[in-house]
C-alpha cells in the first residue's frame, strides 16, 4: 500500500520547466520517481514531454533520458535495457511515450518489443491527441471529440490499446490515472518487480487541448474513472482484474452520467444538445464494461481479448 508520508519529498519538476499550467505530464512523471525513485532512465519521443524536458544540456525533469524519434522509442528502449544488461548495471529503462508515440507513430516498434518480451515499462501517457503539435487527432482521440482536424467531432472511437496487449500475452498490462496517483504507483512498483515487458496506459486529461479550466485536471481524470469512461484494471500473467477504484463503476447504477465528464470540456460542447451523439458514447461505455465482464471471467484473457479484437 501507498502511504503518502512515505514518499520521497524531493523536487523533480525543475523550476522553469516549459509544462502548461495544470499539465497531467508533470504531475504522471513526479508520479513515476516517487515510484521508481533513481534506478528509471526515460526513453522519451517526440511529444510534449520532450518539451517539458528540454532538449539540451540542461533538464527541465531530474531524470536520466534518452529523447529518440516518434517511431522508435520502444526499440531505443530494447537496446538501452540490453546493454544496461551487458554492463551489469541494474537500471529500469521506461518508455514514456504520447499516444501518438504509441496507437499511431511508435506502435510498430511498441508491438514489436512486446512480441520479444523486452524486460522493458511501456507507459502511454494518453492526452487523446497530439498536443504538442497543435491538437490534431491521434487513433486514441475520443468519439466526438474537436481537435484542429476534426473540428465537427471525431467520427470514431479510441483504438483499445490495453486490450490490445493483453493480446501479445504480455506479463503485465495496466491502465492508470494521474487522479489517482496511488494506484498509479502501486502498479509501477509491481510491474518493476516482473521480469519481461510491462504496458501501463495512463489517462491525462489536457487543460489546453480538451478545453477546461488548468485547476480542473485532477476532477476531470477523476470523473472519467467514474463515469465508467476510463475503467482501471490489471492483467498479470494470464489473469484479469479491477483495481479497487473502479469495482463500484462496473455497477452501472453507480457511476457518474457522462453528460458530467462531456460538459466540463470545451472539446465536447458541440455534442451536449445532440442526445443521439451522447448515446453512441455510452453504448462505447458499456460494451467496454462488457468486454471486462468477459475478461474477467476468462480462463485465458488473452485468447479472449484476440478474438474480441478480430470481432
């Protein structure tokens, strides 16, 4: 268990570093050094991260990185991690990536280095489009959503990248949110302790891409878990579970209306006088509970997750 007081108290966001104001990158890699504390290396793309980092002699994060191109970031992370090997040295090596970086970009070198089972943490840090660059929309944009390329709303759904590894078998699979910061790093501790390659999708709500007030990013990571929106699970070696702060939200009756998670978000205001389009995102809703469901109950998640996937 996490116990906040128990926590390195040490700065690791150095002061003039270039993030936005309520910035969910800032807080997820606090976050992960808590966590991992002086043994992670980052393997960062391009991406906001490498903004908030700087590129040059001087760092806006106390961290060790490697800043590599859009596509390559998870074989950067295979060769690091095997010559930390080589030289004995017993570092972990995080791939700390964009959703660009991971559902579109980088997903060949990401699905590459799962197929090999790199001793490696992948980390999706999801803002649901490439902010960096100007808000365009990435495969894991939502339903719906404005971005500068689709300014009447996106036409289709987020890519399932947690499921979509589970798929590769991998030893461990997780999604997180930077609201909920003790079960994010309860679940980088544990994937720090598995031998082979770790996946962890965390949710991080954008102030200036999603439209909403910078002290609002925590509320709005919150309110997607409770919405039912964001599901925290884990899968570890063949099993499939919930994490405790989303058991209560596979009871329908329990989570939050998504109009509450929609409207707090300039992105979705076009949609809040069309019910029709409201409705398509909770039938999204619950056919992701309905997977979990079958996850759940599976002898083997990953032959499930296949065949849900090829569906």
């Amino acid at each position: 268990m996490v116990i906040i007081h128990k926590l390195p108290n040490r700065r690791y966001g150095m002061p003039g570093n270039a993030s936005c104001p309520g910035c969910p990158e800032s807080m997820g890699l606090r976050y992960l050094k808590m966590a991992l504390g002086d043994k992670a290396v980052l393997v960062i793309p391009a991406g906001c991260s490498s903004v908030i980092q700087g590129i040059g002699p001087k760092s806006g994060i106390n961290f060790p990185i490697l800043n590599i191109a859009f596509a390559a970031a998870g074989a950067a992370a295979s060769g690091m991690k095997a010559a930390f090997e080589v030289q004995g040295k017993d570092y972990i090596v995080v791939v700390w990536a964009g959703d660009g970086g991971t559902a579109d970009i980088g997903f060949q070198a990401l699905s590459g280095a799962a197929e090999r089972n790199e001793d490696i943490i992948y980390i999706c840090v999801d803002n649901e489009a490439y902010m960096n660059t100007g808000i365009q929309r990435s495969g894991l944009t939502p339903y719906g959503a404005w971005t500068t390329t689709t300014w009447t709303g996106k036409k289709e759904h987020k890519k399932n990248m947690p499921f979509i590894l589970i798929a590769h078998d991998v030893p461990y699979v997780a999604t997180a949110s930077v609201g909920y910061p003790h079960d994010f790093i309860e679940k980088l501790r544990k994937a720090a302790k598995i031998k082979g390659f770790k996946y962890i999708h965390l949710h991080a709500p954008d102030p200036v891409g999603w439209r909403f007030d910078s002290s609002l990013t925590v509320k709005v990571a919150q309110l997607a878990v409770q919405t039912g929106m964001w599901p925290l699970f884990e899968y570890e070696r063949g099993s499939f579970k919930l994490s405790p702060f989303s058991k209560k939200y596979k009871d329908p009756s329990k989570r939050v209306p998504v109009i509450e998670y929609l409207k707090i978000q300039g992105r979705f205001k076009h949609l809040l006088n069309k019910p029709e389009e409201i409705k398509k995102i909770e039938e999204y809703i619950e056919r992701t509970w309905w997977w979990i469901d079958l996850l759940e109950r599976s002898t083997n998640p990953a032959k499930t997750a296949r065949e849900l996937l090829n569906k």
